[in-house]
C-alpha cells in the first residue's frame, strides 16, 4: 500500500479492539505475536490430532472462497472442508444460536464486530497464529493469546447505474446527503444491518459520522428513498447493475466486480467517508479443539492467503508499504474511513439493530 498500514489507528477514536471484559493483564499492542503458536488449548478442551474433517464458517463472498482456498488445498489435500457461507447477521446469529453445542471449528472472514459479540459471550478460544506478529496492533485482538486476528478491511460504497441515471437525467450520487434529495425516491436498495455485515457497518458509521440522533433523523429521510432493504450486501449491487433498482448502498469490491463483469455501473465512495469493519478469524470454544483448526488458522494469514485478499480489498491487516492497491479504489483507501470505535459498534449492536427494525423494517424483503 502506499502508505503505512498502522496509519488505521489515527482513523480509530478509542482503538481498543478487544472484546468487553477483557482481563485487566491482557497483552499489550504488538505483544500477543510473542505467543504464538505456543499458547495451550483451555484447560477445559482437550486437542484433537487426528481428525481430517474441519467445520469452517464463512461471511466471505461465495466467488472469493474458492481461489483463497487453492493454497490450503495445496498444503492440506488431506482435509475435508466444510465450508458453510453465509451472510454476515445470519453466520452471527447461527453461532449464538449453537452457543451451547458449537458445530464450527474455525471462524474465517466474519465482521471483527460479530467476533467482538462471540467474545464477550465467551465463547472464543485464545489461539495466536503463526505470524500473527505481522497483522498490524489494530486488526487482532490485544490479548495473549489472540481471540481474533483481522486479515483485511471493507467499506461502505453506492453502485449506481450510469444508464438509468441518464435516462432519468439525474446526476450520480456522490454523498449521504445526496441519496436523500427526492429525485431518487423509490430507486435505492441497501442492506438490512440485522442480516447483512455491510448494512451493519453503513448504519454503524452514520452513527458514529453524525452523532445518533442526527444519524436516526437522517435514516428516517433515507427510508423515504429507499425501494427495499435487501438481507445480503451484496445484491443490492447486482440490482444496480442491472437497472432493476438503480441505486444500491453495498460495498466496495463488490461494485467494482459488477463493473468488471460488464455492468453499466460507477462505484461511489461517499465523500463524508465509509462506514466499515474488518473481515476476521476466530477459533471457536469447544471441548475438543481440533488441531486441523489451528492449522487452518495459520494458513489463513500467511503470505499466500494474504496475496489472494490483495486482489479484491485496499486494506490489508499484514505491515507492508508495497501492496498494489485493486484497480477501483481510491488511492488513499484510510482516507475513506469514517472514524470509529468497533468496540463501541459490537457493544450496541443489539440496541442499534432494535430500534432500526422498529423503524425501517417494513421495507425489508422477504426472508426465503
């Protein structure tokens, strides 16, 4: 990247990202990299070595899985994945609903503010990867062990659809404040935040951008001009792209894939900033903890699983300078970010998410 990574930190209010309760001795910034790989397994799980079968749940896009994959295979042909994908809010709310008898083994690119919500419900399990000393202090948890480690970063961003906008002779948004003026009433899809991670982090970061009641006050025009709220972050990007609702509020890569799949679209990052998290991994809590989990764990963030997330996201949680910024961004990507305090969002997750369905969800598709 062109510019330091730990440059994130100035963009962060209160940067402690470890989860709530966190205990009062817990490692210092860039100190948990000291334990790793060495820390045990809980007192309470024992450590299976044998098993070949490993339960690996996933927010990361569906076309991303299978080429960061490749080099896991390469290294672990003996391992059977099982991968089960799925939005952000429904991966979030399938862990908690399994709290008490947890089928997955491993957490792999959820929102860092899901993981922050499993963690104060004690139900991570302390595991410092291999190399986790070169994730940047503010993309992993600050205990030793780690209870989380980051691997990149993703944003809010409009995809709109050049052609409509013209038919319709009205310029493309370039700003919150443009997406409520009236000539886009009926013409915007965006995420519902209970079961989407990015319109989770686009409310979060107008919370945090406009203060909370400005924030409310401001949804409540933006739901005048909204079509339908949509239960993945991704489709309203892909409705975009095809004229069916030319607006949508989604994220980054998946805009800028729209537009290199052929679809009429421009991919907007609105000029009061980004609302955004960090995509994460986590082992999780069980009796037995499989030692297949903490290899995949490794693997995860070492220097070939980190140069596949380059090609799709701007912000990487590795210390570099050289990372090639993906054709569609914006060439000061920690520019964008609107600041704000993940622990903070992970805290009042359930309130925000509360009153946001009590108001907006009239709107929001049908769950199938």
């Amino acid at each position: 990247m062109k510019r330091p990574l730990a440059m994130i930190a100035a963009l962060v209010m209160s940067v402690s990202l470890a989860a709530c309760g966190s205990a009062p001795n817990a490692a210092k910034t860039g100190e948990a990299g000291a334990a790793s790989n060495t820390n045990p397994t809980s007192a309470e799980s024992a450590v299976d070595t044998k098993s070949k079968d490993l339960t690996v749940y996933t927010a990361l896009e569906d076309d991303q899985i299978k080429s960061y994959l490749q080099t896991y295979k390469q290294k672990y042909p003996d391992i059977k994945l099982n991968i089960v994908r799925d939005s952000t809010g429904v991966i979030t709310a399938k862990l908690l609903a399994e709290k008490d008898n947890p089928q997955a083994d491993v957490v792999w690119g959820l929102a860092a503010t899901s993981l922050l919500v499993l963690d104060q419900n004690s139900m991570l399990e302390g595991y410092s990867p291999k190399g986790v000393e070169k994730i940047q202090a503010d993309f992993k948890d600050k205990n030793s062990p780690t209870r989380w480690v980051g691997i990149d970063a993703w944003e809010t961003a409009f995809v709109v659809n050049k052609k409509e906008m013209e038919k319709r002779n009205l310029p493309i948004p370039q700003s919150y404040e443009d997406l409520i003026k009236p000539e886009y009433k009926g013409m915007i899809t965006m995420p519902n935040p209970a079961s989407s991670g990015t319109g989770f982090l686009t409310v979060s970061g107008l919370v945090s951008l406009m203060g909370k009641d400005k924030a409310w006050d401001y949804m409540n025009k933006l739901h005048e001009n909204v079509a339908m709220y949509v239960h993945s972050g991704s489709k309203p990007a892909k409705m975009a792209g095809t004229g069916e609702y030319p607006i949508g509020i989604a994220f980054g890569y998946r805009g800028i894939q729209e537009k290199k799949g052929g679809a009429p679209v421009e991919v907007v990052f609105p000029k009061e900033g980004s609302g955004w998290d960090l995509e994460a991994n986590a082992l999780m809590k069980k009796k037995t903890i499989k030692q297949s989990a903490k290899d995949f764990l490794d693997w995860a963030i070492t220097d070939d699983a980190m140069k596949e997330y380059s090609k799709n996201y701007a912000i990487l949680a590795v210390k570099s300078d050289t990372n090639t910024i993906p054709e569609g961004y914006d060439k000061d990507p920690l520019k964008q970010l609107i600041k704000l305090d993940l622990n903070e969002s992970a805290k009042n997750r359930d309130s925000v998410l509360a009153e946001w369905n009590k108001r907006y969800d009239s709107k929001s598709e049908a769950k199938k």
